[in-house]
C-alpha cells in the first residue's frame, strides 16, 4: 500500500522504517528535507512540500500526520485539508485533543475527507516491537487503511474506538493512567534507595520483572535505566508533560469522576520543576511561627 507520512522525528522515521520494512510505498515530507532525504536512503519517497507529497499519492489517498500537538498539527490537517480530494483519508497519529479531533473530523467530512484519529503508543521503541493504535473514525475508512494499521502494530495491537475524537480520547486516559504507573514506580524505588539496606535496585527491578503483580514494561525499562546507571545520576528529576495527563484530569472533573491517582502524579510532576518549592517555605515559616520549630537558612 502507499502511504504519505508527514513529520519524521523520532517517532514518524521509525514508523516510516517499520510501514518500509513491512512493505510499503512511503512518501515521506518534513519541515527539514534533510530527514525526508536520510530516509530516501532507505527506501522512502521524499516530497519537498506537502502538495509534492499529496501529487505524489493516488486516489483514495491515505496520508498520516505525525508532527507535534497544538499549531503544528493544526497547521498541517488545515493544509492538507484544502489539498486532499473527497474519498482521501488523513490521518493524525500525535498526541491532540480528542476535542480537536473532533471538530477536524467535521472539517474533513464537509470537504468529504475521511479522518481517523490514531493514539499511537510506543515510542521509541515501536520499530521494533510494534505500535498500540487506538483508532477513531469511520468503519469503512479504517478498513481502507487497516493494512497500514495491521503493519505498525504487534499482534492485536490495533482497533477501532469509535467516531472521530474516540481514538485520541482513549489515547489521553491511557497517558493519565500511566501517570500514576509512572509516579508510583517512582516512589517506591526511591524509598528502597532511602533504606538502611545496601539494595541493588537493577537487581530488584530485574527480580519482579518475573512472576511479580508489579511486572510491566516500565519495569523492564527501569532495569535498563539502572543498568546504565545506578544511582541515576547524569538525570536531572525534572519531569515534564506532554498535556495528555492534564486533559485526563479536566476529563474527570467534567464527569464527576474521581482520580486521586492522576491528579496527584500531575501535581508531581509540577513541583519536580521547581528548583526550591516556595510553599514549602511557608509551611517551614509557619512551622517555626507557631511552634519555634527550626528552619534551614539558604
């Protein structure tokens, strides 16, 4: 099947590698041509512009976009919206707001463009080992490109959500959900390293990686991590967020539904960016008003 895809950082090149390497035709475009042509060597077609990548497909033409959320994903449907021709798919396979899906699922289907939102899981390491792709749109049109999906993904790895915003609405509560997995990984190995005991935490992380309730893939990733280096020391305890945990916490106070969990691994991850918490000072200047507890001076 031939295919366009749009955006070739990390996470589209080794899409564009896998749909390759899988057998596809792949049109390849980049804001930097140089990408489009790294992967020339590899067997893509690499398109200069997006009307040369829309030229360069067939009709019904399926053309996926995979650049960063927000202006840039806005920017690149609203151009390929007035280029596709009714009956094309376009697909955004990036992290946007199921809302915005929604609305861009109306915007295509007035010019008579079928659109599918795919939450893609799987970073860095889906060329080797698949994408999880969690589709919403219209039936007809996620059997057109259902080869491509079939591809990308592992085994069972792919399916369709619902209409148009689904895909990315599962998307977002997955990423809120691994907020908490991640926050809760987090915690408990930094109370093992608080011990009194001499614990080896790769060997730990390796240990319930077999048989243990707690074994997951981001338990094998933090075996690799402390593999590389023990104590984490070259990484500095900044996390940032990507917008899909703060929406899954919008999402819950708009349905009334509770989520401690997320909420409070979102509120880590702000106060992981700040250098000295100026609330803590607070409470250590109230703590030392009201009862002369001591303070620790800058």
């Amino acid at each position: 099947m031939k295919i366009g895809l749009v955006g070739l950082g990390k996470m589209g090149a080794n899409m564009t590698q896998r749909l390759l390497n899988g057998g596809h035709q792949v049109v390849v475009q980049d804001i930097s041509y140089e990408r489009a042509q790294e992967l020339a060597a590899k067997g893509a077609q690499p398109a200069k512009t997006l009307d040369d990548l829309v030229a360069a497909l067939s009709s019904p033409r399926v053309v996926w976009v995979m650049v960063p959320s927000g202006a840039p994903t806005e920017t690149t449907i609203e151009k390929l919206n007035a280029l596709l021709q009714p009956g094309d798919i376009l697909i955004d396979g990036g992290n946007s707001n199921y809302k915005d899906s929604i609305r861009r699922g109306n915007e295509c289907a007035d010019q008579g463009i079928h659109f599918l939102d795919a939450g893609t899981s799987g970073g860095i390491w889906g060329l080797e080992i698949g994408y999880c792709l969690m589709v919403g749109g219209n039936p007809d049109a996620f059997q057109v490109a259902e080869p491509i999906f079939k591809t990308l993904a592992p085994p069972d790895g792919y399916a369709l959500m619902g209409p148009c915003g689904s895909g990315h609405f599962v998307k977002m509560v997955h990423n809120g959900i691994e907020y908490g997995m991640l926050q809760a990984y987090g915690e408990g190995f930094e109370i093992l390293k608080a011990s009194q005991f001499p614990l080896d935490l790769h060997r730990i992380a390796a240990l319930w990686g077999q048989g243990s309730v707690i074994r997951s893939w981001l338990l094998e990733l933090a075996e690799r991590a402390f593999s590389h280096d023990p104590d984490l020391s070259d990484i500095k305890g900044f996390v940032e967020d990507s917008g899909e945990g703060r929406w899954t916490v919008e999402q819950a106070i708009d349905t009334n539904v509770p989520a401690p969990i997320i909420t409070l691994s979102l509120m880590e991850r702000f106060r992981s960016r700040q250098p000295d918490s100026f609330s803590a000072k607070v409470i250590a200047a109230l703590r030392n008003e009201f009862g002369g507890h001591a303070v620790k001076k800058e």
